[in-house]
C-alpha cells in the first residue's frame, strides 16, 4: 500500500545556507507526500524557504546550500543517493519537472523559443529535432501560445506568454509532476486568472501531479486539492484545502486568512504584526512565538510537534493541542 | 488660501500623453493617455485600476507633473499645472507627493534611512536648521510606525524588509508634509501578511485630511481603501462609479474581467477568465471600442464605434455600447 499513490515522498527535509553571517536554517525537518493527480499548494511569506524546499527536492539548490538530513522519493526513486548524470537521465524533465519563480526570466534572451526546447530536450534524451519542434508546438498551441511564436526570442514575447512557454517547456518529455514556484507572481491579475485556469485544463487532461508553490492563500485556494503552510522553515500546517480553509488550526495560518482582501465582504483586511524571525538566529520555541495573538509560556521555550488533528489535517502549534485536548 | 474654488485637487481634460516611438524616422506614437477626462475632489481617495500598459503610472506621473502631456490640461486646485511660477512649481513639488511602486528602485542602496527620507526636505531646501530637520524625519517615521525613529533612521536601506522599506518609501513622502499623495502599487510587492498594515498605516493618513489616488492593477485592494474608483483600459478611462458599486456590480466587460480574476481566500469560489488574450500595444490600437477583441460581449458595432464616457446610473460613467 505505502508508496503506490504516493508519487513524492518528503521526510524530515533539512536544507541549511552557509552565509556570511553563519548557518541559515531554510528548511528544518520537512515531511510530506504528494498523492498521484493531486496539487499541493504550499503557501508562506518571503524567506518561509518555499522555494529552497522544492528545489531541494531535485536537488536544484544554489552552491551554498547543504541538504543536512532527510530522504526524498519521486516516483519510488531515492532522489538523495542518485548521481547527478542519473538525476538528468532518469528523473529531471522526464518524471518531475520544475518551474523556477521569476521564469520568464529563465528564458535565455540570446536563444530563440525554438532553440530552447531542442535544448532542453536533447539534454534528456535522444529525440530528433523535428520531433521536437512538432511536439514543441502541439503544446504551445494547447497553453495558448502560437506555434509560431518558436521563431521568436524570449523578449519578443509578454510576461503572459513567457510563463505559458515556461509550462510548455516544462511539459515537454511528458512529466508525471510538475512543480511551479510563484508561477503567477509578476502577471496582472486578468492574466493570471488565465494561467490559473489553464493549470486546471491540464490538470485535468494530462493527468499531472503537481506541487504549486504561492505566497497568496487565496490562490493556493483557487488551484490546490491539498495544502502545506510553511513558516520559518517549518510545516506550520497541512490538510484538505477545504479543511484548512474552514477550520484552520495554526494562528498563522488564521493571520494568512485574514490578511487576503476578500472581494465579496465589506470588512477590511488585517495583517500579521511583527516580521518573520532571522533563520540564522531563530528564536526558542514555537518560531511563530513572536508574532502569535495567542501564545503561551509554553510556546517561548518548547518546539511544538507536528501533529495529526482528525484525519489527515496537521498542525505544529501548542494553542492547538489545548483546545484539541479541551475538547475531548 | 482660497479653498472655495479648488474642490478638485486634481482634474485632468482631455488629456493626452503620447510618446514617440524610437525608430528612425517613425512618425508613430504610443499613446498612453488618450484622452482622459478625470477629477479626484479634496479628502477624497480614488483608486486607478488597470492592467500594465493601460496608462495608469503614466497619467499618474503627468498628474504631478513628471511627463508633460502632448494635448489637454492638468489642473492643480484650478490652476494649469504646467504654467505655473517657479516658485509655484517648488511649492507645489512639497504639497504633492508620488510614492512609487518597488521601492527598492526608489531608494539608493548606500543611503540610511534618514538620508531617504531627508532627501526631498533638501532638495527643496525646506530646512535649514539640523535640528528641524531631524525632527521632521523623526515625525514622518514615526507616522509610518517605524520606532523607535532615531534607532531606524541611522540603519541602512538595505537592512530593512520589504514591509518596512516601502513604509521607508511612504515617510519620504508624508515628510513632506503633503496634501496629496499618489501612489504607484504601494503594496503589490509586498508579503501578503504586511500589506493590510500598509493599507492601515495609509488609511489613517487619509483620516488626517490628505487626498490619495491609489494606482494598482489589483481592484481588490482599492476596494477597501478608495471611495471612487477609475478603470483604464489602453489609454481610456472606461468606467467611474463608487468603489463599492463597481465592485459588487461592474457594468463595463473590463471592469467584469477584473472583478472575476481577483483570487479569494475560499476553496468554493474559483477565478474566472472574462477577457481572452492580453493587452494590445498601444501604438495602434483598436479601432471602435479598444476593447473589443478581448471582449466577450462584442457585437459589430464595437468594431467600428467607439463608445463614449456616458453617465448610466448616477455618478457612475461607462464607456460601453451595452452598458
């Protein structure tokens, strides 16, 4: 049973940065999976280590950063003990591919659209070009992106189409997962409406896992079947969306909800006072501590664990075991 | 000071701020504001709404005076903008301020803090005792809650979060002692946790008496913020109404697609796509309503026709043939 539908499997995952300063905990001991055909949103501030997490599942990390623990299976394979030639071979663009944040950017400005798929094909595996450009097009066609457009550069295009070739590059060698990170965060929010539906079509029709990475709740809200709330480098919280939504556990993720404009209500939105901490020095305790409307004496000094709460609904905060014992 | 005849802070007619395009020998121009027509009364805040390339930073910037416009008129309290006095024009570069979108473009690196918010004080020379001056910085860090002052005014730009640097960047200008201020996406590079504190910190200022025009291509966050709301879209103004009108009922297709994209935080209710496609150029745009081949309501007519600013409920205008 275990492991047939779970297609990721993430176990406490620790990433640390060595800085100037010293060591930067990004990532510290997290655990989750994702299930065949669904989406995890993950959802968190700047510097929540969001992105240094899904990169670390490919093992895509910058030169500074050292993974210090944890195991990482995709589609049964030990991500952590592979070479990188077989990582390239056997897993990267092929079985799981990722969509870096800012990558209309990742475009090379020098290559045409073309260029950059034969590339990235021929990198992986041995496909003729022609081969290449006919399936480079049937999928610019199918995100919305005209097939001609292959004989243009990168700057050529707008941010919209940049981030619809980026799907489709992603796309290329038929991926069972595909990770995007922020993959809406720089468009007008009528494009954006657009990718996000797009990223529905195809979820639907090829089928794919994916894990959507966001700092905005309300679109984690519009796309994903699963949620994992990160702070301070931590799972914070993890369930069904509509649990999540509806009966979130973690202050956090409570100050999250609330600080999202809600169009069809007339109350203002609130915030979150104070500032995430700085992982090179993070305080004891729960790392939310700081910041919490709720917190305890408890919370200063002791590490709250991550913990099931009926079902499949998890949560790491001290406030939420009280009530969860009161309760009963 | 004559009140009485300057109700109107702001008020642009007709106006047109066109820009040539940079090709040798082109005669072509992008036009930016295409004829706008536009008031925001004192004490009032009103939020400028579009997508990028709609002409909003652009109409924005030529408001206070940054861009002169190719035909039309700016008019500050009553007064052409651009045939005002020297003098006039120092005066009026303290009473209106701009705070821009991405603050850390705004503010040079090595700068401290109080070197930024210090800097438009020196420009104008507004003071030449040390001491005054230290006290006006202090004053406008505290107004953007940035304590305690003395302690944040001696720390670098780039020590700060995004959060504090665009407060940074709202001091600047409230420093001044403004009457108006118009800012440029004051919160959309902003974590979402912080960007209700922004709007807070903003919200209190327009209790103390100032006007706002707030710029964003996110109506949601206007919503709470602007009492009127105007919709650009290429160049044109295509929908004014009250904020809490246009948003429960938009009447023009556009403001509908942006009303439909804005995310919100429940898992039930999904964005929609109204508009098809992006934005055209706006060197030569569509003919007829510039809307309408992303419009999914458009008949012959908006093909050829353009439809005209018109007043279809009261105080709220749309430009649409099937408003």
């Amino acid at each position: 049973m275990l492991g047939i539908n779970k297609i990721v499997r993430v176990k406490n995952f620790t990433v640390e940065f060595n800085t100037p300063r010293g060591k930067l905990a990004a990532v510290t001991n997290v655990s989750f999976d994702v299930n065949q055909g669904e989406t995890l949103g993950i959802v968190g501030e700047s510097g929540a280590g969001k992105s240094t997490l899904a990169s670390g599942i490919l093992r895509l990390l910058p030169f500074n950063a050292n993974i210090v623990s944890g195991g990482v299976v995709v589609d049964g394979k030990e991500v952590l003990s592979m070479s990188e030639s077989q990582l390239n071979k056997e897993l990267r663009w092929n079985v799981i591919s990722y969509v870096p944040q800012a990558s209309q950017n990742a475009l090379d400005p020098l290559y045409k659209v073309r260029d950059q798929f034969v590339e990235t094909v021929q990198a992986h595996s041995d496909v003729r070009e022609s081969e290449v450009l006919a399936r480079a097009s049937e999928l610019l066609e199918h995100v919305g992106v005209d097939p001609a457009k292959l004989n243009s550069y990168p700057w050529e295009l707008s941010g919209g189409q940049k981030q619809r070739v980026m799907i489709a590059l992603a796309l290329i060698l038929n991926p069972k997962i595909i990770i995007m990170d922020e993959p809406t965060t720089a468009l007008d929010t009528i494009i954006q409406a657009q990718i996000l539906e797009l990223f529905k079509q195809l979820k639907q029709f090829q089928k794919l896992t994916s894990v959507f990475i966001s700092h905005d709740i309300a679109v984690i809200s519009n796309v994903a079947d699963r949620i994992a709330v990160m702070y301070a480098g931590r799972l914070a919280e993890l369930g069904e969306v509509k649990e999540v939504f509806s009966r979130p556990l973690h202050p956090y993720t409570q100050g999250l909800l609330k600080s999202v404009p809600d169009m069809r209500k007339n109350e203002v939105f609130g915030f979150i006072p104070g500032l995430p901490p700085d992982l090179v020095n993070p305080p004891t305790g729960c790392p939310f501590h700081p910041r919490c409307p709720f917190v305890m004496e408890i919370c200063r000094t002791v590490l709250p664990t991550f913990e099931a709460y009926g079902g499949e609904h998890y949560a790491a905060c001290h406030v939420a075991s009280k009530k969860f014992v009161e309760a009963k | 000071m004559n009140v009485e005849s300057t109700r109107n802070v702001f008020e642009a007619q007709d106006l047109r701020v066109y820009f040539r395009v940079k090709a040798r020998g082109s005669k072509l121009f992008v036009r930016a504001v295409d004829g706008v027509d536009l008031s925001v009364e004192r004490n009032t805040s009103v939020g400028l709404v579009g997508e990028s390339g709609s002409g909003k930073t652009t109409l924005g910037k030529t408001l206070v005076g940054l861009i002169k416009p190719y035909s039309g008129r700016v008019l500050f309290e009553g007064r052409d903008l651009y045939r005002l006095s020297r003098q006039e024009m120092k005066d009026f570069r303290r009473r209106v301020q701009m705070v821009y979108q991405d603050p850390f473009d705004a503010i040079d690196p090595l700068y401290s803090v109080y070197d930024a918010v210090a800097e438009g004080m020196r420009i104008l020379r507004l003071y030449s005792d040390k001491q005054q001056m230290d006290e006006a910085v202090y004053r406008a860090l505290e107004t953007v809650r940035l304590t305690p002052p003395q302690e944040y005014a001696a720390r670098r730009i780039t020590s700060l979060s995004g959060g504090q640097r665009q407060r940074v960047a709202v001091a600047r200008s409230v420093a001044m002692n403004p009457e108006a201020m118009i800012l440029d996406e004051p919160v959309s590079m902003l974590d979402a946790s912080v960007r209700g504190e922004v709007i807070k910190l903003m919200s209190d200022l327009k209790l103390a008496g100032k006007t706002f025009m707030m710029i964003t291509h996110d109506i949601a966050t206007v919503k709470f913020f602007t009492e009127r709301i105007v919709v650009m879209y290429l160049g044109k103004v295509v929908e004014v109404g009250d904020s809490l009108d246009i948003i429960s009922e938009p009447l023009h297709p556009y403001s509908q697609a942006l009303v439909a994209a804005v995310p919100v935080p429940d898992p039930e209710h999904k964005v929609q796509s109204l508009a098809k496609g992006e934005i055209p150029n706006a060197v030569l745009p569509p003919p007829g309503c510039r809307f309408h081949p992303r419009c999914p309501i458009a008949q012959e007519v908006c093909k050829t026709e353009e439809p005209l600013l018109r007043e279809v409920r009261k105080g709220r205008f749309v430009a649409c043939h099937f408003a």
